[in-house]
C-alpha cells in the first residue's frame, strides 16, 4: 500500500515525538506544566478515537463523550467500590467502551448524516442525566497509600506523563497500522462513496462496527487515564458537551483522516486553551470556550479538512503539476483481435420478469433476457427509459417488486451488494468518485479487497488491474491529477481488482472526447477478448456500434427489441422511442 | 380522597403542566423547524439563540428596566416579543457573512447538502455564544420574573371538592402568547405572499430562481425568522425558569426532538412536536424521577428517529 | 427577440456547448432537438443563468442577458419550465401559479391568466388546492406550463415536456402548447422526441454533441433523413 519507507518515516517520528516528550517532561518542574504534558497526550489519544470512527468514515460523531465517560467512571467505581486497581480498570474500561460502540454502533449506523450526529449526542447526555441520578455526581478516587504504584498512584508527577505518552504511542501505531491497512482504505471507501464501496465488495457495516469498537475501546483508555490523572470524576467533566467537542475540534483542526491530525490539534490547541483559561480564567471566564468555538469557525471555512491536509497540498501541489512525467498510456494488454463470436454462448444471467415501480411510476416494466458467457452486450434507451434502475436491480441496490435474477446458478434477489460482488459481478458507476489525495493504486486495492484476504496479493491483483486498462504507469500519481479520461480507467481498473466474471458499465463513454471514446472502446474489446462478460449502458448506438455484438432496447422500463445493430435500427418501435410516434406517420405522408 | 383520586389529581396536574410547557416548546421547535424542517439546514446552535432571547428580554426589561411604563406585569412579554426582531436582524446577518458559506446555493446538489460543515460551523458559533455569553452576563442565574409568577389560579376539580388544579399564571400566560405568536408564524408563512416564496425557495431553490426569486435573500429571511421565533420563546421561557449563558444545551436535544417528532417540512407539525414533548417531558415525572426526566426525552427522540423518521406529521417520503 | 451567438459551454475539461447560434424572432414557434447528452439543457440552463458561459453572447431584445442576474431574467419576461418540472411538491396547485405570477408583469395580469390557465388545464383547476406533488407526471407537466404563462412571460421556454411522459398524455400537452402559440406566444422547445417537436415549429434546430448540426424550416427538416442517423447512429 504505502511504501516502506513513510512507513519507517512514521516509526522514526512517533518515537520522536515519545523522547522529546519525556525529555520534556525531565526537566519541566512547575506543576502546572506538567499537568498540560499528561492532557495534551490523553486529548490526542481521544481525538484519535474520534478520527478513527469519524475521520475516516465522514460520519460525524458527537457522542464519543459517552465513550471517555464509560471509561472514566468504569476505573473509578471499580477502585471505589470494588478496589480493583486502575491497571485493570483502564483494559476493563476499554472492553465497556467496546461494548458501547456495538450497542450505540448497530441501530445508530442505520441513520444517515444529520440523523447519525444528533442522534449521537444524545447518548453522552443521556448518560449524564443517569449517572447524575445513580448519584455520582462527584465521585473522587481514594487515596492508597499503602501500596500507591498498585494503584497507579505515584508522587513523581513524571510517570503519569510516562503513561499517558505510552498511550499515545500506542494509540498513533495502532491509527498507524490501520491507516496503512485495508481496514482505513475501505473507511476511506466507505466515506468517499458508500454504494459504490458496497458495490465493490466492502461489506460496509461490518467495517463501520469494526471502527466503533476501536474507537470505543480507545476513547474508554483515555478517559479511564484522565480519571487516574484528574483522581476527581463529575458528569460533567467526562460526559459533557465540551468532552464530546474537544474530541472533534482537536481532530478537526489539526486533521481529519490522518493520525498526526489529532496530535497536531491538541499540541496546538490544549495548551492555548489551557494557558489562556490559566490566566486570563478570572477576568474572563469561558476564554476556553471562546478560542474553541473561533478555531473550529475559523477550520471550517478556511481548512475544511484540517491543518496537516492544508500544508501539505501546499507543499505537493508543485511537484504534482510540474514534475509528474507524462507517460504515455501504455496501450491495453493482449489487445489481440477479437475471436469470432462463438455461435453459441451458454447465458451466465438470466432475468426473468423483473419489475419495479415507484410510486405509480413503472420504472422497469416484466424485462426478461439473458446474457451469454464471454459477450459484449449493450443497453440502450432515450432518457428516463429506465436503464440504471435496471443496473441498481442487478447490483442489489434496489428491491425488484418482481421477478429473478441468477447469475451461474446464484439466485441474486435479495442479496446485499457487496456479496453479489463477491460472487463475480462488478460495477462502474457514471459519476467517478476517487480519494484525490491517495495514488491510483490505493485508489484501485480497494476492489480488491473483496477477492483475497491478503493485502500483498490485492496489491498484485490491483496492480494487474491497472495493466489491463493501461494505466499502470500512473499507478503512483495522485488520483487528483487524472484527466477525465484517466479518471474512467482508473474507475474500471477498481472493479477489475475483483476480478469480476461479469462487468456492469454505466455509461463509460459520457463525457469523453471522440478520440478518447477509442481507447476506451480498446479497452474493453480487451476485457472481453479475455473472458470478462461485459454489459454496457449507454443512450445511442453511436459509439457501440463497433464494440457491441447483441443490443437491448429498453424505453418506459419496458424491452423493446433485441438483436444486431443493423435489425434495431429499422426496428419501427425503437424508432419510434427515439423519435416519436409520429415521425414515420409524417415521413410517409410528407 | 380515594388514591385514585389522589392519582387523577397528580396525572391532571401534570398533564396540564405538559400542555402550557408543551405550548413554549412548540414555539421553538416552530423556530427551528423552518430553520431544519424547512431549510434542512443544520443549527447546532439553535439553543444558544434561545439564550441570547432570555437575556435580550432581562436586560431589556430588568437590567436596563427600558420598559418601565408598561408595568412588571406586562413588561416582560413585550420583551419577549421585542427580542424577535432585533434576533431576526442578528440571524439574518449571521446567515449572510457566515452561514450561506456552506448552505445554499454553494453546497446544493453536493452528496451530504454540505451538512458536515453545516454541524461543525453551527458548533462553533455555539460555543462562542456560549462562553461570550458566560464572559458577558456572568454564570450567576438570572430570571425575568413578574408578578404573576408566584401566583397561581386554583381551579376546582369537579369530582371531589378537595381536589383542585394550580396554574402558575405566569406560565399561562407565556403559553398563551406563545400560541398567538405560533399563530402569527403560520399565518406568515402559509398565507402571506412572503411566506409563499419562503416556502418555496427551500422546496425548489432551482424552480424557485426561475421564477425570479432571489432563493440566497429567501434563505437569508427564513433563517432570520426561524432565531427570532425561537428568541421570542426563550423570552418566555425567562419569564418562569432561572437561565444561565450554558442553558441552551438543555434546550437543543428538545427541539430537534420535537421537529423530528412533528415530521420535517411542516412547521405545524413541529409546533405539535414540541407539544408532545412537552407532555412527555411532564408526563414522565409521574413514573420517572425528576432528573432523568430529560433523558426520557432522549429515548424518545432515539425512538423516533429509528423508528419512524418521518414524524407523526410528516410525508413517508422522507428518507432517513 | 432572443438571440445566442457562438454560445460556449464548457467545464471541467467538458465541452457541453460549442459555438451554438441561434434566433428566436417574436411569434415563432423554434423547436431543438438532438439525441441525450447533445448539450440541450446546458442550452437552457445558459440561457436562464444557471449555467455561465465561456463565450458566446445572449441577446434578450437588445439587452445582454449575461450581465443580468438569473433571478432577475423572469422578470424581463423569459419563462422556463425546467426539465422534469420541478413544481413546488409541497405548495398546492394554486400556490404553484401564485409563484410563477411572482414577477411585476404576472401579478398585474393575475386575475385575466389565472382563467387563461384554467381554461387551457381544466384538471388545475379541478385540483388547485391539491399539494403539487400529488399531482401524476402529465398534470405536474400543466402545472409548470400553467406557472410559466402566470408571469405574463414574452418567451416561454419549454425543456423536454413529454419527459417520463405516456404518450397520450405528451400528445395532449403538445396540443396544447401549438394552442399557446396559436395565441400569440412565441415559444422555444428542446425535445428529444423529434415528432411533435418538429411538426409543429417554425424553425429547427438540431443539436448533437454540443453542435448545431442541421437547422431549417419546418418542412426542410422533415424531409431531411439525417435526422434518424444523427438518432440512432447509424
């Protein structure tokens, strides 16, 4: 995925910034400092929570307080009341936050956007209303000062800092390990374009759980070591809106989707915050809330994505445009002649009646066909005829109100998406939408992903997949550097990765210049010389007369005639769909 | 009297209690309804506008007592209602510098609406009212009170001569000037000409254009009136219940619930959300101890939002 | 009356529209047509102000319509009914024509068009407290109409009515739409279905991939076969 040397780069700075870290920490003496060396390391391990969930997913958490409070008053009650001693109380925590990310995770994913935010909200404040209630409404952890380092009690302030940078560090390699992971690039997938991830495999609501649990688990740590750090727990402090926002700002501002974001955020931010409410905290109460609430004002409108995303386009913007070498497109492997049609092609899917309407709309009306292993099958139809419906029925976005579909024996009405994938179909969407800040291979490996287990071998099968589009030259370069064109093989080279049986294209010619339409007719007359079965959507003939065997005519969801290029067109009803009724009527009669 | 007696009076009480606080609530849950329901904009802030409406109306009415001739009895009402325009003029101001940045025009046609910048810039401005507020008018609770708010009207219950119905006057009369002004509000917006093009720059900001309607000044407005609405019933709100600069955070999880509840786009339907969650909110202290009273809100409002997105009122067209 | 030249459209590396010209003249009936993708919306979209051009002028009697804002160009009397109709769905009926009558012109003459409308859709006025979106695909298609003529309009611009349309009910609309002109209404159609759209205008053009490729007279077009190659592709 990423080169082995960001990855010894990434190792190199984290143990960095650890040494630095506890270097600093040797030599601050006043008190006050050394408290803001254990929070700014806690409220990064959060932010990282935080981003893990929402960073690299898009869905935007404001709730991760209910974690870090679990956390929290999971280590305090056990040393209350049960004297069971942080060490175990924070691994303890951790597995309560992983439970909450599933119980919050599972109804709450079932909500898109907005819904999924507020909805969010809501548990942490809930909690706080019911532990206020349960009466923990300031609950201090007891002094032990028998066996203090037992209970993770120490005098010398610098082992707290020790802990909380050992969290961190744990926390940065597991993002780390992650980010450099299928696990962040079907995050990433899922947020970029959540039905064409599905459709490419990735089984997204289980990748959504997985990443609430982390993130839970995470949240929970560090909410259990400030419990330990602060020895005082109120509702308010672990559940409170502020929690919940310094999660998001921290990460936010810093930047969203990337490990350094979080730790970023917080080394500038904590100590601003902390240093103004330190002193200017009399005269001007809520100086914290103030610089808060201007730094995310200031984000969002200047730095959308965050700090570490602004800088760093900056600096690659010039090397991207100037420097990246024009490699000609390396023509299309095997472009061989295409093999004379076998007289007989035995059907691989087979529709039967498919219907769908909506509302009082018949939006595919009893379609039936089928298509043979190894063909070139084209779709056509004036606008509105119904065609990506059809598309969405195959690929299991859409419900049919009737009908069968099999494809080689797999019965596929009701199936999710991301299997009907698996069992051998691909899919291209009309509107291309890549990772512009990743390179085109990180782009393609997610399709990949549904076909093998193995990260190495969906490197393989990716880099494969660019190879048969042509584009394996440009596998390095950032996806937002791609022409349009580029951008289209690019997107066929994803659902190649799955090694598809069958390839659903969804106008791949719109927009193109007519040379271009060319190469990418090339293309797949390629695919199809190599097995792939390939049925493409288009409005006219006009391109796909010299690519397709076999035509549909679909208007009003309703098929109108199938057969050659050269049948369809004298065909009275398609003329019909295309020009109207009256056309034949008015040219007989002049 | 009977236990049960004893209970009618205990459930009456609080059923009553659910509909003069429910009447405030659907005041500014209409608020926000055309700002979310309408719109589909949204204010993380929205509670914090319902703050700035109490202490306009406090320091309008108390701190700077410019409303002496009209008596302490009326005073604070006519606050309450001052502090709608001035908000008006606040919101639409806000909108035009800094909210149209990622509403509107700008963002239409994009996968999420531009609702994630909508979430993280409205929970800015939340925080920067918040704590401005706390730098500005100080933590110590504040109240707008008159003299109605100690005394209560005692209504006789009929079947037992020793059971009555207190009602606190000064939350009669709020609920009664919050209805009036929701009627004032729906009146604007489904019968004036205003109100007609308000509605129809957020069901169609393409078609609307069309039609030669400026939809960004449209937005502007509808925003404008949606803070001022709900300022008018923090208001009243003061005018029963202590505030402080952080209160708006009680008030937010409430409103979006009592939208959600009365079905987006229709803002009689949030004024009825509002309602029913006032009743639940009274309701439930009847099986629920007091301080969770609130998170049974929030278990409703979970509820509703799984269960049944599209409100009581709204269309099955809403996709969640 | 309206007049493009050598219009260009173009974005993202996408040419919709190159070098177009056209010519409304007051009281005519203009169709265009051109199979999917042929840039005919862009067209529209460049004219009302959704869309600004890379080149080209606009000339809405005598005045440049480019340096008008798009919400100001109903008021100069240019109405659009968009593709797919795009009709309030959550105002009714008559809210809907009270909207189209926003502009000076359309609210003076409110009373006179508002009886045109009903007699030329009789359902409108069946329906008219009926909520918009209620409404089947073919009353939704009068409705728009019925909201273009509420502005009291110079040019009514038309973009693909019989869209998602059953044919009987695409026949009844384009009837109705020749009785408009019949009136007096200068009228510009973009359609895909070329048969109607033919028939009954003045003048053609005929758009394919962001070009004019044939123009003439009504009777030139229709004798003109290129039109099924330029269709079909073949």
């Amino acid at each position: 995925m990423r080169s082995r040397r960001n990855l010894y780069i990434s190792l190199i700075m984290i143990s960095a910034i650890a040494a630095v870290w506890i270097g600093l920490s040797l030599v601050v003496t006043n008190s006050y400092y050394q408290l803001m060396l254990t929070l700014v390391p806690i409220w990064a391990v959060l932010g990282l929570s935080w981003n893990l969930l929402s960073g690299y997913t898009g869905l935007v958490s404001f709730g991760h307080a209910a974690f870090f409070g679990l956390g929290a008053y999971t280590v305090t009650i056990a040393l209350v009341q049960y004297d069971i001693t942080p060490w175990l109380g924070i691994p303890l925590g951790m597995v309560v936050g992983t439970v909450a990310g599933v119980v919050i995770g599972y109804p709450t994913f079932r909500l898109r956007g907005h819904y999924f935010a507020l909805s969010m909200l809501a548990y942490p404040m809930a909690l706080l209303y019911v532990f206020v209630w349960l009466g923990y409404q300031e609950v201090a952890l007891p002094m032990k000062r028998a066996a203090p380092g037992y209970y993770m009690q120490f005098s010398d302030y610098r082992v707290y800092i020790a802990l909380a940078v050992a969290l961190l560090v744990v926390s940065l390699l597991i993002s780390l390990a992650i980010e450099r992971s299928r696990f962040g690039l079907s995050l990433l997938a899922i947020k970029q374009n959540e039905p064409a991830a599905e459709a490419a495999g990735i089984d997204t609501l289980a990748w959504k759980m997985r990443a609430i649990m982390l993130s839970g688990a995470l949240a929970a740590a560090a909410g259990g070591l400030y419990a330990v750090v602060q020895l005082v727990v109120t509702p308010d402090s672990v559940f409170g809106m502020l929690t919940s926002a310094q999660a998001l700002i921290v990460a936010l501002f810093g930047g969203v989707g990337t490990l350094w974001g979080p730790l970023i955020g917080s080394a500038i931010l904590i100590p601003l915050s902390e240093t103004l409410q330190a002193n200017l905290g009399d005269k001007i109460p809520g100086i914290q809330g103030v610089v808060y609430g201007i730094a995310i004002i200031l984000v969002i409108l200047l730095a959308p994505d965050g700090i570490f995303w602004r800088v760093r386009d900056f600096l690659r913007r010039p090397r991207a445009a100037g420097l990246g070498p024009v490699n000609p497109i390396a023509p299309p492997l095997a472009a061989s002649a295409p093999e004379p049609a076998p007289p007989q092609r035995q059907a691989i899917l087979t529709v039967s009646n498919l219907s769908k309407s909506f509302g009082g709309l018949r939006a595919v009306a009893d379609a039936s066909f089928t298509v043979g292993d190894g063909e070139i099958l084209g779709i056509i139809g004036p606008n509105g005829a119904g065609k990506t419906t059809l598309f969405n029925l195959l690929n299991g976005f859409l419900p049919p109100d009737g009908g069968n579909v099999s494809f080689t024996g797999h019965e596929l009405i009701g199936l999710k998406p991301n299997r009907i994938c698996r069992l051998g179909i691909g899919r291209t969407f009309q509107v291309v939408r890549a990772f512009a800040r990743l390179s085109v291979l990180d782009n393609v490996v997610v399709g990949a992903y549904a076909r093998t287990a193995r990260d190495a071998e969906a490197v393989a099968a990716a880099t494969a997949a660019l190879a048969q589009v042509g584009l394996v030259g440009r596998a390095g370069a950032l996806a937002g550097s791609l022409t349009n064109k580029e951008l289209r093989l690019m997107e066929l080279a994803r659902a190649l990765a799955g090694q598809p049986r069958l390839l659903l294209m969804d106008e791949p010619l719109a927009g193109l210049a007519s040379h271009e339409i060319e190469d990418m007719l090339e293309v797949i007359r390629a695919l199809a010389a190599q097995g792939t079965t390939v049925v493409i959507i288009e409005h006219t003939m006009r391109a796909m007369v010299r690519l397709a065997e076999r035509f549909i005519v679909l208007d009003h969801g309703a098929i109108l005639a199938t057969g050659h290029p050269g049948d369809i067109v004298k065909n009275e009803s398609v003329i019909e769909a295309y020009l109207g009724k009256k056309w034949a009527a008015i040219r007989a009669h002049g | 009297m009977t236990p049960f007696g004893t209970f009618a009076e205990i459930f009456i009480q609080a059923l009553v209690a659910g509909i003069l606080i429910g009447a405030i609530y659907g005041l500014m849950c209409a608020g926000l309804g055309i700002i979310f329901g309408v719109m589909r904009v949204i204010n993380f802030a929205q509670g914090e506008f319902l703050m700035l409406g109490m202490y306009f109306t406090f320091y309008l009415v108390i701190g700077y007592d410019l409303l002496w001739f009209l008596g302490p009895a009326v005073g604070p009402y006519v606050g309450a209602l001052i502090a709608g325009p001035v908000l008006f003029v606040f919101g639409y101001f806000l909108h035009r510098f800094v909210i149209s940045r990622v509403t509107g025009t700008s963002v239409a046609g994009t996968e999420s609406e531009g609702h994630y910048p909508q979430l993280i810039l409205t929970l800015g401005i939340a925080l920067v009212l918040q704590n401005g507020g706390l730098i500005l008018f100080g933590s110590t609770p504040e109240s707008v009170r008159t003299p109605l708010s100690s005394r209560a009207w005692e209504l006789p219950l009929l079947y037992n001569a020793n059971a009555a119905l207190f009602l606190n006057k000064a939350r009669v009369v709020a609920a009664l000037v919050s209805i009036v002004v929701a009627g004032a509000l729906y009146l604007l917006i489904n019968r004036s000409r205003l109100g007609k093009t308000l509605r129809a720059a957020a069901d169609n900001a393409a078609a609307a254009t069309y039609m030669g309607i400026d939809v960004d000044r449209a937005y502007r407005i509808a925003f404008g009136i949606g803070i001022g609405i709900t300022a008018i019933a923090g208001g009243l709100v003061a005018t029963y219940n202590p505030f402080q600069p952080y209160i708006g955070l009680d008030f937010v999880i409430i409103m979006y619930a009592g939208v959600v509840l009365g079905g987006m786009g229709s803002i009689l339907g949030a004024f009825w959300g509002g309602m029913t969650i006032g009743l639940v909110q009274q309701l439930s202290t009847l099986v629920l101890p007091t301080q969770l009273q609130n998170a049974a809100i929030f278990v409703v409002f979970l509820l509703i939002v799984m269960v049944r997105p599209q409100g009581l009122f709204g269309r099955a067209t809403e996709r969640i | 009356m309206l007049t493009v030249e050598r219009l260009t459209v173009a974005y993202g590396g996408l040419t919709a529209l190159a070098e177009v010209s056209l010519a409304v003249r007051a009281g005519q009936f203009v169709s265009i047509v051109g199979p999917n993708g042929a840039g005919k919306t862009t067209l529209f979209k460049a004219i009302s102000g959704t869309v600004r051009p890379s080149a080209g002028r606009i000339l809405f009697e005598d005045a440049d319509l480019l340096s008008v804002a798009p919400a100001q160009r109903a008021h100069f009397g240019i109405a659009h009914v968009p593709e797919g109709r795009q009709v309030f769905a959550s105002m009714t009926v008559l809210e809907n024509l009270e909207m189209g009558a926003y502009p000076q012109a359309g609210r003076q003459e409110w009373a006179r068009n508002l009886e045109r409308i009903f007699a030329l859709f009789p359902i409108l006025a069946e329906r008219r407290g009926q909520a918009a979106g209620t409404l089947s695909g073919g009353e939704q298609q009068m409705l728009a109409i019925g909201r273009g003529i509420a502005s009291s309009p110079r040019l009514l611009m038309l973009d693909e009515p019989s869209m998602g349309l059953a044919p009987v009910v695409a026949d009844v609309i384009f009837e109705r739409v020749e009785e408009l002109h019949r009136d007096g209404l200068t009228i510009l159609l973009v359609e895909q279905r070329v048969a109607e759209a033919v028939q009954s205008c003045d003048f053609g053009y005929v758009l394919e991939t962001g070009r004019v490729v044939l123009e003439g007279t009504h009777d030139a077009l229709l004798a003109d076969d290129r039109i099924r190659s330029v269709y079909l592709g073949m």
